[in-house]
C-alpha cells in the first residue's frame, strides 16, 4: 500500500486477511464476496486463510440518468435495501424503483445462474459469515447483503472491505456483528480513487477465481436438480 492506494485488489485482500487471522482455517466461517470486484478480494483472503468461498450477489439500483449514484440495492434472495434520501432529494416515485429494481434483478439472476453454473450455495447456517466487498460508497449493496445473509441464520455475520467513506462506515459499524475497514477517508469520490489498478473484472474471471478456490479447499458442492429453483436458498 503507497500514499493511501492499495496497489490493486490482491493487495486489499492480503491486507484484510491480516485483520481476520483470527477465522483462519476455521470450519465455522466462510467468505462471501460481493461481485465482481469483492470477489478478487475475497479469493486473495480465502487462499491467505484457508476459507470456503462463494460469491454473494448483489445488485446496485442506480438513479437513472446517474447509475453510478446508488438508490438502493437488490440481493439474491429477496433482500432489498432502498436509500429513502436520495430517494425523496431527487424526486424518485416509487414506480421508478420498482422498474429499476426489476431490470436488476433480471441481471442479478444471470449472473448468479453464471458464476455458480449449476452448483448450489454453500450453506451458512449457525456459521460466521464474512462479507466482502472492494469497497463501499453509499453502502447500499453492503447492507442488502446483510439483510439477505441474515435470514440464512448465520451465527454472526462480519462485514470487511479496504475502503469506505467515513459516514458510511460508522452506519455499517451498527448493521453488522464484526465491522472491518482499513481505510475511512472523509474526502470520497470513489472506490477506485483508492486503487492504483482498478479494472472491472468480468465475468469470465470472476468465474476462474471462484473456481480455483473451490479446488484448492476441495469444496464438493451438489449439482442443482433439474428445475430446482435455489434463488431464495
């Protein structure tokens, strides 16, 4: 890490993995990254400390006209979380973030259908469940993804990212049972503003690492039956 960067995703991984050395190896955790930046991050974290992991998808709902400025945010699942003021600042109707979240979760179903190709969740039950993400903004796919994770009745669950604004990380702080972030600027333009190499990782490669994880842990994951709808699972 140089001047406040990390020098790209792998380093944040292996910087956050030294804050979770206490969940190295342990049978009762395992990672779930965020897509598609959380997952380099949470591969790197997984190869360090020896963790299951598995992809948790989540979808941003962007403002129309300005989709990098979040409204809410959708996960797998039926989680959903809307940001009421940015919402009500810029006169958003609700007929708006329905069809937003709809388009979303037309995408947030491909995708989950093409990163698991076939295999199912692994189950987080009475275990500790460590979110990851490459960083946060407003923390509205964080906080979908808590809200999703939480009815899969997981012991605790522990949010960690390398970056996020100041504001937003006190908020995460009281949604979560374990907070971790290594950086909380106050000035926040983006989260690649705090990367070196930031490039969009696509879905190929997002593929390849959750992949190369499920070798290297041996994970033995059934195939879904046919017809078997797992989306809520």
């Amino acid at each position: 890490m140089r001047d406040g960067q990390f020098r790209d995703r792998k380093e944040a991984g292996s910087l956050l993995a030294e804050e979770l050395l206490e969940y190295g190896g342990r049978k009762d955790a395992i990672l779930l990254a965020l897509p598609r930046g959380g997952v380099a991050v949470g591969a790197e974290i997984a190869r360090i400390l020896h963790l299951p992991l598995d992809v948790f998808t989540v979808r941003k709902l962007g403002v129309p006209g300005q989709e990098e400025l979040a409204m809410g945010a959708i996960a797998t699942g039926g989680g959903r979380v809307v940001n009421r003021s940015v919402v009500a600042s810029l006169g958003i109707d609700e007929r708006t973030v329905e069809r937003v979240a709809a388009r979303e979760e037309r995408e947030l179903r491909r995708r989950e259908a093409l990163f698991r190709k076939g295999l199912l969740p692994l189950s987080i039950r009475g275990k500790i469940a460590i979110l990851v993400d490459d960083g946060i903004a407003t923390g509205s796919t964080m906080r979908a993804a808590v809200e999703t994770a939480r009815k899969l009745e997981p012991a605790a669950i522990v949010a960690a990212v390398p970056v996020a604004p100041l504001a937003a990380a006190q908020e995460m702080s009281e949604q979560v049972d374990e907070w971790i972030v290594l950086l909380t600027p106050e000035s926040f333009l983006g989260v690649g503003q705090w990367y070196e190499e930031f490039p969009q990782l696509t879905d190929e490669e997002v593929c390849s690492l959750l992949h190369e994880a499920d070798v290297r842990e041996g994970e033995d994951r059934r195939r879904e039956s046919p017809g078997e709808d797992t989306s809520a699972n």
